[in-house]
C-alpha cells in the first residue's frame, strides 16, 4: 500500500500549465517547483505516518491527503460510491503451526521441524497427497532455450525445484522468472510445490518461529485468480530433509546441485522420486480493507 508517496508524485506533474496557441503549438511542458514535490514527499515519508501499512492510521490519514491533492487537480473521483477511495479486500494471514504437517512416505514432520509450511492466502485450508517430480529451478523460459517442464508431465503432482536461475537468462527478465516460480508450476498442472533450501534445523526453527510467525497482509480470494488457487500447498525443507527426497534416485541432491552449478556446462537435470508426500496446510485470518485512491 506504499505506492501512495509515487501516487502523489504522479499527482504533482500533473499540475502543470498550457501554453496559449493553437493546436499546432509545441505540446506545454510541465511547470513544476521542486519544492512542491518535496512538500509531499516530506509528508507521506514523514515518521507521524509510522510506514502507511495497510489497515493503520498513517494509510488513512495519507489515502485521505492523496484524495484531496486529486480533487484540487479537478480530477474525476473513479472509486466507490462517487468518491476516491475503492475499496481493496484483504487480509492479515499467518501459518497454523500447530496444524501444518508435512509427510514424507508416512513419517510426519510438524511445522517448524525440517520443513516450513507455507500459507496461502486463497485457500484458507488444504491438505494434498502426491507423487514427486524435480524440476530443477522450476523455469520455463523456451524463447532462452531453457524449460525445465519440457517433456516431464507433473500434472496433479508435487513439483520439488532448487532455488537460484539458470544460465542465460536476460537480466531483465531474471527478476521476472524468479518470482513466477509457483505460477509455472500451477500453469503446468501441479497441486503443489516444495523448494529446496541449505538451511539447517536450527534455521527452519527460527524462521517459523521469528519472522515467518508475524501476520502479513495479502490480497484476498476476493481479488481474483492467482496461483495459490492451483498450488494449493507448498513448503521449503531444510538440507537435510531435502537429501532424503532423493534417496532411491538416478542422483543425489549433492550431485543435482554440483551438475546445475557448474561454471562449465552446467546441467538441468529433471525426473521423478520415488516418494509420496502429503502437505497439510491452515491459514489464519483476519480480515479488513483499505482502498485505493482512483481518480482520472
């Protein structure tokens, strides 16, 4: 909710005068003091707004000053009911940790013990059983001459990926792939995701006790598909966990991760292992909105 400091600044160019002429005249340039830039800046980024995160007082108070600058602009209010604001549904979502459960050929691993259990902010509480399928950084990207789905079918499976990108990506587009990971895996058909970290026990612990324990807001069911609609459970397993997802295979995750990170030709293996996993998962919620500020 903090595009409200570069909604203002938008806000700002607009305010700017025409030059007199005829159609034919060179476009106006904006006229715009720096210092009125500044004075809005200094506002919304001031410490009496204490962040503007969603649902506080400082995102009300700041929503409340970007609508007004709009109708001193004599822009159309486009939100609700004739106003600027539009309202948005969301929620403070954080993982049951009581409840999560991880299952690994019938050895169950509580939240917090070699696996953290993802929330999902679309579907509140699920439980999936599947057979697993590696697919390396979980990257389809045929137009590079990379697709770790090419000719593996995962469809109603659990896709197991190792972070990091692969060689040859575009920079501009290595941002891109690497936050899509669970959206290539639902438009490939899986149920599923586990990510593959080198945390140790005592990192799964403090993560799902420390930082991953705190509410965060996300966008509600409400607001439209999204991933988390298909993988409707997902979890990251420490080093040691995830070596045991590879016992009985073609290689080791040792051998997988020395073959995909390799200076010289570096490898992409894929295949299945031979394991069923079940992911239990309930997401605590509590919900609210806040709006957007709309005006044209």
């Amino acid at each position: 909710m903090k595009y409200l400091l570069a909604a203002s600044i938008g806000l700002v160019t607009l305010n700017f005068g025409m030059t007199s002429g005829s159609a034919q005249d060179v476009i106006a340039t904006p006229d715009i003091a720096a210092r009125s830039i500044e004075a809005h800046i200094r506002f919304l980024a001031s410490d009496a707004l204490a962040g503007r995160d969603a649902g506080s007082e400082g995102y009300e108070i700041a929503a409340n000053y970007v609508a007004a600058q709009m109708q001193q602009l004599g822009l159309e209010p486009l939100g609700d009911n004739g106003s600027y604001m539009a309202d948005v549904p969301l929620h403070d979502v954080m993982a049951d940790a009581d409840y999560n459960r991880f299952t690994l050929d019938g050895v169950d691993y509580d939240h917090g013990d070699h696996v953290y259990v993802s929330l999902n902010p679309s579907r509140l509480e699920t439980e999936i059983t599947g057979e697993l399928v590696f697919v390396g950084h979980g990257v389809s990207a045929p137009n590079h001459g990379h697709d770790d789905y090419a000719d593996v079918d995962v469809t109603g499976k659990i896709v197991v990926v190792l972070g990091g990108l692969p060689d040859g990506l575009p920079s501009e587009e290595r941002a891109h792939h690497g936050a899509s990971t669970r959206a290539t895996a639902a438009a490939h058909g899986a149920i599923g995701m586990i990510s593959l970290t080198e945390w140790t026990q005592e990192d799964v612990t403090e993560f799902a006790t420390g930082f991953a324990a705190r509410p965060t807001t996300r966008l509600t069911a409400a607001s439209g598909a999204s991933p988390y609609d298909q993988i409707v459970a997902s979890a990251n397993v420490d080093a040691e966990l995830g070596a045991r997802l590879f016992e009985g295979t073609e290689m080791s995750l040792a051998e997988v991760r020395l073959a995909m990170d390799a200076e010289n030709d570096a490898s992409y293996p894929r295949f299945a292992l031979p394991h069923t996993v079940t992911i239990r998962q309930r997401t605590l919620s509590q919900p609210f909105s806040d709006p957007n500020v709309v005006g044209g």
